[in-house]
C-alpha cells in the first residue's frame, strides 16, 4: 500500500482571511436587522420568488421553475440559516458520481462506520450528517436543511437526514455523505444538487476511472460560478498510473478555473473488517481537515467565502428569472391580443353587416314591405311625401300581425349574423393560439366554436335592443303630438321603422345597392320617419340605436372573447413581477456589499501557498 505526499496532494494549513475588524464585530454585521440588512434583503428576495410564476408553456418556462425552486432551496436551505449563525459548525458536503467511495471515505474519515457502503445503486438512500456530539443540537434543530426530517434511524426516505454523532470528527466540522450525483433514481440526483447548494464546502470525489465524466464537471463549473470553496478527491488511483492521472485532473481543474482547489489522491487499496480505509491512505485528507477544524479564523473564512459567492450568483440567476418573468408576461399579452384581433374583426363585420344592407334582405324584406304597404305604396311613396303622414298613422296602427312578423324577421336576421362572426371569430382565436406553445398549451376542444349558450344570449340581447329602440322612440318623441294621439302602437311601429333604417349606411340618402337590395326600402323608412318626426329627428334616432346595439353586440362578443381571457389571466403573471424580482436582487447585492463578507481579493482561503495555484 502506497500513499501519495506533497507532490500528489495539494494541502497544508488552511489560510486566515484578512478581516476588517475584530472576529465578533465581523460576524455580527451581517446578521443585522433591518429593511436594509442582509438576512431582511434575502427575505424580501425569497418572498419576490416565491410569488412569480411561469405557467405559461414557453421555452424558458421549465427552466426557470426549476432554477427558482432552486435559489429558493439555497435560501431556506443554507442562506438564511447560515447568516444567522455564522459560527456554526463547518457543513462539509462529500458528493460525487455513483460508486466513488463517498460513505467509504467518510466512515474512514470518523473513525467508524457511519454511512452505508456496498456494492448495491444507490447505495446512500437518504443523507447521512455526521458531527462531533458537541455540535449535534445546531443540526438537530433544523435550522440548516429545514425541509428534511430528522432521524438517528436509516432511512429509505430521500427527504430524511440521518444524524449521527462521531466522537473522532473534531468540534466546528460536520460532513453530509449525499446521494449519488447520476443516480438512477430522480430524486436522489435532486437532493443531491440541493445538498451540494447548502454546503459550506463541497467536497468532491471521483476516481481514477470517472474523473472525467461530464455531470461531475457540470456540478463543479456550478460551484465555481457561486464562489464555494472546493476540494477535490481522486480516489482508487493505481500506483503505477498515479503521477499521471493526478497532473491530467490538476489540468482540467486549471482549465476550469478550478486550480485553487485542493487535490487529494487516495490509492487503490484494500478495506478493513469495518470496511474502513488505511489511516495511511486518508492521513493527507484527514490532517488538512483537523487543522481545519482546529483553527476558527480558517472555518469562518471557507464560510465568508461561500455565503459571498452564493449571494455574488444571486443576482444573475434572479436576471434571468425576471426575463423568464417578462417572457410570460409578454407572451400573455400577445395571447390575449390574438383573440381581441379576431373578436375585433366580428364586431367590424357586424358594423358592415349594418351597413351593406345585407339585412335588409330576404325575410326583413318582405316582412317590412308587408308591414308599410304594396309595391304600389313604394312607387308613389316620393311623390306623395307631402300629404303621408295621415296615410302612415292608418298604415302602421292596423296591422299588428305583420308587426310581430317584422320584429321577428329583425330579431332572426341579426342572431343569424351574430352566430356566424362569432362562430369565426372563435376559430380564429383557437388557430391563433394553436400556432403558440403556450396558446396551444392552454387550449380545449370547445374554445374551438362560440359558447352553447349564445344562440340564446344573442336572441335575448336583440330582444333587449328592440325594447331599447321603442323606449328610444318613445322619449325623443314624447312631446310630439303624433305619439299623443297614437298612443303605444304608434310607437311600437315607429320602432321597427327605425330599426330598418339602422341597416343603411347612407342616414336615407338612396343609393344604387340600397334601392336594387331593399326595393326602395330604405327610402320608405326615411319616408315613414320623416313624416312623423322630421329628417333630423331621423337621422338623431337611427344613430343612437345603432350605436346602442353595435354597443351590445361588443358585449356579447367580449363575453366569447373572456372564454379565452379568462385562461390567460389566471395563467399570467404580475405585470410587475420582473421588476421586482430586480428590485430585490438589487437590493440582496447592496446589502452584499455593505455586510463585509466579501475577503477583498478573491484567494481560496484553504491550501498553503506552496500547494494553492
């Protein structure tokens, strides 16, 4: 059995980090309280995460739920907790890829055997922490990893954590054996990735066989991003094969920016009756360690480096959060403007509908022509203009069966085109949304046609209309001596006579399309108004009962239209929350800055000069 010296094991004292002040000042300031504090700024941060959501199916979405699940974890799980206590015990994290050696290396660390080791994936089914008895109480009462459950019992439940107390670990060091980094089991990899993030430092092992294998790097490029104070163990090495894997692992971490951190070589060797390593084999490791835990200035100075680096990552990732935030946002809007886009179109359509005189044709036609009178009374109708208004008060009070004809007619006529914009304008938003992820995403069949209910709502609205119409006629002309004298009927056929008139576009001027639709019969409602209440009085009453309906046909219409509304707002975010997801990273960097954590130059505080590069 063979062990590696200074030449394969970048170690030796752990370094002090300069401070500004004496160590209790030090650790008191970040823990201020206050708005402006740190652990206040961190709330605030945790809370704007906490009420941003990313419902909307779109690219960025999945990663951003996944990314603020995250921080909010660091948060609860390290952050805060940590701020609080800044002269807890020293959290070693050990990770790494399945079958490295982690339980092994840990129970050989503390002298006994702690975490389970075997042959069997995964062999680390729930987290093991391991500390001195003295320092047991921080970690039993939850503070650190609040969302695990605490058990001095095995456990299969990934989201428990096995204490165990190692007289032979040193007070102020406690390390966390996590699952397996490529476990096969999806939730092991999580909790892994969690742990990782609540550590003070990461302690990284891999072997001769694996060292290069992607999702270790992926994880290590992670910790290099957040500032955490990283040491690396290349365990299993063969000894002929020694000096070179170990100069190629020191390469890679160089290559990544990671050639501060610590390198440990343990041989390949063999394992004792507990299943425990040779002292000789882990005395490089576990030395650096013992100094560790032995010198306050050093522990508090991994922590300071840690908690900077984490909070340094902070603002970044909640950037990209609030873009994530404003996509949604965004995204929602257009949603919401396709389906205005398409009930905007049936609204223009209706008002041309009124216009073009399309529904002065068929069934409206003859009912009215029947209503007023004979073909003869069109022909003669201008010629006679001077002497109609005793012939319309004889025309329009006796004939109550073709008043309801007409009525009807109008009534049938308007819901026909009614049911067909909005039969278009809903296929037109559902298209529309089904060309956008997050539209198609938020789609169901019956978005695809209007409501079951409209043939019914539309008939009621034009219903609705009509008595609005009468009552229109009623009070314009109810100091006129015409509506005296003809009492209710009167006004009821001077109505239907108005609403042929809101179908012309020209206010009863003629044209060419209205006199080959209508057969005159444009001019004869003209004709009809004129003669009771004169040629302005008409134009005031066709007016407002067309602004009157083009106004509840907007509301029918916007009712289909909520149908889709309605799904993108209970989907879409705060229009703000980008903005304040900004505001208090904003705010946690500020605070960063002021609290003193910060070492000033950025050297990894562990590792003597000679060993650190």
């Amino acid at each position: 059995m063979t062990t590696h010296g200074d030449s394969a094991t970048r170690s030796g004292a752990p370094a002090v980090a300069a401070r500004t002040g004496p160590p209790d000042a030090a650790e008191e300031q970040p823990a201020t309280t206050g708005d402006d504090s740190l652990p206040g700024a961190l709330s605030g941060l945790r809370a704007a995460i906490g009420a941003t959501r990313y419902p909307l199916a779109l690219p960025s979405a999945k990663a951003a739920r996944h990314a603020a699940s995250a921080l909010t974890d660091q948060l609860d799980d390290y952050l805060l907790p940590r701020l609080a206590r800044l002269d807890a015990p020293l959290l070693v994290v050990v990770g790494g890829s399945t079958g490295a050696g982690k339980s092994t290396l840990v129970n050989s660390l503390v002298k006994a055997r702690v975490s389970a080791a075997g042959v069997l994936r995964p062999t680390t089914r729930s987290p093991v922490l391991v500390c001195n008895p003295a320092d047991a109480s921080w970690f039993r009462q939850g503070d650190l990893l609040p969302g695990l459950t605490r058990t001095t019992e095995p456990s299969d439940d990934p989201r428990s954590l096995h204490l165990v107390t190692a007289p032979a670990l040193p007070p102020g060091l406690a390390f966390l054996d996590a699952p397996d980094i490529d476990s096969v089991v999806d939730a092991n990899r999580a909790l892994a990735s969690q742990l990782l993030a609540a550590a003070d430092l990461w302690l990284f092992v891999t072997t001769a066989a694996r060292y290069a294998d992607a999702v270790p790097w992926e994880l290590l490029r992670s910790a290099r991003a957040r500032g955490a104070v990283i040491a690396m163990v290349l365990d299993r090495v063969p000894a002929e094969a020694s000096d070179e894997i170990a100069a190629h692992l020191t390469e890679m971490l160089a290559a990544q920016d990671l050639g501060r951190a610590p390198l440990f070589v343990l041989p390949e060797t063999w394992v004792d009756g507990q299943g425990l390593l040779p002292e000789g084999a882990t005395a490089p490791l576990a030395d650096w360690f013992a100094r560790l835990a032995a010198d306050a200035d050093a522990r508090a100075a991994v922590v300071r480096q840690t908690l900077d680096g984490a909070l340094a990552a902070l603002h970044p990732a909640v950037e990209e959060l609030a873009d994530a935030a404003d996509e949604q946002v965004t995204a929602a809007d257009g949603l919401d403007e396709r389906v205005r886009a398409a009930y905007r179109g049936a609204e223009r359509t209706v008002e041309q509908g009124l216009q073009d005189g399309r529904l002065l044709r068929g069934e409206v036609l003859a009912r009215w022509q029947e209503f007023v009178g004979t073909g003869e009374f069109f022909r003669t109708l201008e010629a006679r203009i001077g002497r109609l208004r005793d012939r319309v008060v004889a025309a329009v009070t006796g004939r109550p069966a073709p008043a309801a004809e007409l009525r009807n007619a109008i009534e049938s006529q308007l819901v026909t085109l009614l049911r067909g914009v909005a039969s278009e304008a809903a296929e037109s938003a559902y298209t529309g949304w089904k060309a956008h992820p997050a539209g198609a995403d938020l789609l169901e069949p019956g978005l695809a046609h209007p409501s079951d209910d409209l043939p019914e709502r539309a008939e009621r609205m034009v219903r609705d209309w009509q008595r609005g119409v009468l009552e229109l006629v009623r009070v314009e002309g109810g100091d006129k001596r015409f509506v005296a004298r003809t009492a209710a009927y009167a006004v009821n056929a001077t109505g239907l006579a108005v609403m042929i008139a809101v179908f012309a576009s020209t206010a009863f001027i003629p044209t060419g399309l209205e006199l080959a639709t209508g057969a005159g019969t444009t001019v004869a409602a003209q004709a009809v108004l004129q003669a009771i209440f004169g040629d302005q009085a008409v134009r005031t009453l066709a007016a407002k009962a067309r602004v009157d309906l083009v106004a509840r046909v907007r509301t029918l219409l916007d009712a289909e239209a909520e149908r889709f509304l309605a799904r993108t707002a209970e989907a879409r975010p705060a229009e703000a929350a980008g903005d304040a997801l900004r505001r208090a990273a904003g705010r946690v960097e500020l605070a960063r800055h002021r609290s003193g954590l910060a070492t000033g130059d950025g050297a990894l505080p562990v590792g003597d000069e000679e060993g650190s590069r």
